[in-house]
C-alpha cells in the first residue's frame, strides 16, 4: 500500500469510528452525535467524570 491509500483508509474508518459505530457506552450512539446530544442537555454533569 501507498502512504495516500493507507490515509484514506484510516479516514475512513475514523469516519465510520466516531459517525456511525454504535458505542454501548454512549448510550448506543456513535461519539460525534452523542457529543452533539449531550451539549444540547440542560445539566451535563452526570457526564463528566473526575479525573
């Protein structure tokens, strides 16, 4: 493989990773959509996590 095949074929699955993958943990969405739902809510905290 090239190095321009080997882009784009982590694109796309970083594509596929955080836009379609449904995650058990994010409430069965994929991350980006979850993100988006979560900065819509009123009270966010319970998803924030003490490091």
């Amino acid at each position: 493989m090239t190095f321009d095949e080997a882009y784009e074929a982590v694109d796309r699955y970083m594509d596929f990773y955080n836009n379609r993958r449904m995650h058990g943990s994010l409430k069965r969405m994929p991350p980006n959509p979850f993100s988006e739902w979560v900065m819509q809510l009123e009270d966010r905290t319970i998803f924030h996590k003490a490091l």
